[in-house]
C-alpha cells in the first residue's frame, strides 16, 4: 500500500496575514508593571577589610599624602609640580631651585639629603699591646748521677772497659740488623740510667761512673754469652 503525502507551501497572503495578526494596534496600550527589588545591606563597618597598600586615612578625611623613597612629602616649594619622581624614588626638584632651601626643608621634615653623608663612626680604641710570652727556660741537661739501684761497681775499670765490652755486644757480625738495633738501645738506656747522653764517650768524662756503668753493662752482657 503506497500513500503519498504532499505539502502545500504558503502564500505570501498568508504570511502578511500571519504577522498582522501579533502586530500592536496604536490603540492598544502597554502596561508595564514595576517589580520590587530586593534592597542590599551595606556592609557593617566591622567586615571592612582594608588593603595592605592603602595609608590610613586622616582623621578629617582627605586622603593620605604620598611620600618618596625617602619618606618626604611633596613640596611645591621646591618639588616640580608634574609631581614625578626620580629612578631612586625621590620626587624630582623644581630646576634652578636653591640647594640651600632644599636642605632647609627637608630638615623641616627630618630627611637627610642623599648628598650628605651620614657622621662616620667614632674610631674604635686601639687594642691593649699584648704582653710578650714569657721565654722558654732551655732544657737542661740531665746530670750525670749514680741512680739508687745501680749494681755493685767493678773496681779497677777504666773507659776502656766499657768501650770493648760495647762492641762485642753491638759489633758481632751474626746478629741481625734487628738484633744489632736492640742492643744498641739496651746499651743506650743502660747510660741514660746514670745521665750520659751521647754514647761511651760520654762514659770517659766522668771517671767516678765507670765501675758502676761496667757493672751494669756486664749484667746486660751475661745474658747473651758475653763474660766480662
């Protein structure tokens, strides 16, 4: 079953007749109804919160001045009257102005000039002289004493004595080079024992020591085969 449908497109009597009909007559009137709106509050004073910029206001309401860099208000009796300010921030003098007013005003108001340096501080006291460090007492030397346990002394002794028996214990060519240091040492505390420093020589400069230093140094002897 087919069915066809077809459309008729409007004249353009109808669509005069369309608009005329939603046209206002100039009889006709309009009327327009007002519409409350609701009314808003101001702000109570406390709920004001002021910008961090902003200077306080005078008590009598005109606004706050305007200060440079240096906290100085404009002048015109010397500021330029453009009211500008220079790169450091400072208001820009009237040209020909006289220096002298300028420093007169601004002391009015308790500025430095930059052109002016602030006082240079009170040079500080001269530090107290240190006093010089008290001299080291030079070591002395140890005096040559017979300690209180040294051995019984070997009468009829002399420096040779002690020279032989020192290279016997030191100069034997089977010891090791350890060995030969060892007994070096033993020999050298054995003098330091009776204030000799320096080796055997020292031995021959105070005859008094040998037969106890031979003692001893028999007594160091003994244990390595050594007999006196």
């Amino acid at each position: 079953m087919n069915i066809r449908v077809s459309f008729e497109a409007p004249t353009m009597q109808a669509i005069l007749e369309a608009i005329s009909a939603f046209a206002i007559s100039p009889t006709s009137s309009i009327t327009v109804q007002a519409v409350p709106v609701a009314s808003v509050e101001p702000l109570p004073p406390g709920n004001v919160v002021p910008t961090a910029d902003a200077p306080p206001a005078p008590p009598d309401g005109s606004p706050a001045p305007l200060l440079d860099s240096m906290g100085f208000e404009w002048d015109e009796r010397i500021h330029s009257g453009s009211h500008k300010m220079k790169a450091d921030g400072t208001w820009m003098l009237k040209r020909g102005v006289d220096k002298d007013l300028v420093a007169q005003i601004q002391d009015e108001h308790g500025v430095i000039p930059s052109s002016v340096a602030p006082p240079a501080p009170p040079p500080l006291a001269p530090a107290a002289p240190t006093a010089p460090a008290a001299p080291t007492a030079p070591a002395v030397a140890a005096v040559p004493s017979i300690p209180g346990d040294a051995p019984a002394p070997i009468p009829g002794v002399n420096i040779d004595y002690v020279t032989s028996i020192v290279s016997i214990m030191i100069d034997d060519e089977r010891n090791s080079p350890a060995e030969t240091q060892r007994r070096a040492e033993s020999v050298n505390g054995v003098l330091a024992r009776y204030g000799l420093i320096g080796g055997a020589v020292e031995v021959g400069k105070h005859p008094e020591l040998i037969p106890f230093v031979y003692a001893e140094l028999c007594e160091l002897a003994r244990p390595l085969g050594i007999e006196c």
